[in-house]
C-alpha cells in the first residue's frame, strides 16, 4: 500500500518522509508540519489511534488532513486477490513544498 502512495506521490514532486513507529509519528508531524498526514489505522492498534487524536487536540496540528487507511492482516499465502505486499510502516508525511511558476 506504501509503495502505491509512493509512487503517486513522487510522481506530484512531493518530499516524503517515513516513519516507521507511531512512538515517533506525533513528534515528527509537530515538527515538520505536513500538508498531509496518511496513518495506517488498525482496530486493535491503540498506538496509531492515539497518534490520531493527538493531532486532532493539538491546536498546532488539528487542521492537518489526515488520511487513514486499514490493511487486512498478511497470513504468508499469496491469492490472486492478495498481490499487495503488506507493509509494516505506520505513517508518511508529504511535507509543504513550494512548486515552480511556468
């Protein structure tokens, strides 16, 4: 699923940053401060939840998008339905960057 945004979003010039911990995701957010946030979100992961509602009650950072997306858990056997590898990453940022006027 990452690669897939990825590649979109290196094709829009955009800067990415990966995170691969929610421990580490509310801190660099505050930092950085992206023009988007994508987390992924499972039911049972309270981490990528909390970092969730942390963006949303800090003033500095709650009219940040944030776009979250689930995948289904990866049991090891591939099915035609299941091409997608599955990664393990929980959140990229696409930071604020400034376009080229033609």
């Amino acid at each position: 699923m990452l690669d897939s945004f990825e590649a979109v979003l290196d094709a829009g010039h955009y800067d990415i940053v990966f995170v691969e911990s929610s421990a580490h995701a509310y801190s660099q957010v505050k930092r950085v401060h992206p023009d988007l946030v994508i987390l992924c979100t499972q039911i049972d992961d309270r981490e990528a939840l909390q970092v969730l509602s942390m963006l949303k009650l800090d003033h500095d950072t709650r009219l940040i998008p944030v776009l979250t997306y689930t995948v289904e858990e990866y049991d090891g056997e591939d099915t035609a339905e299941e091409r997608e590898e599955v990664s393990d990453s929980e959140v990229f940022l696409a930071p604020k960057i400034a376009f080229p006027m033609n």
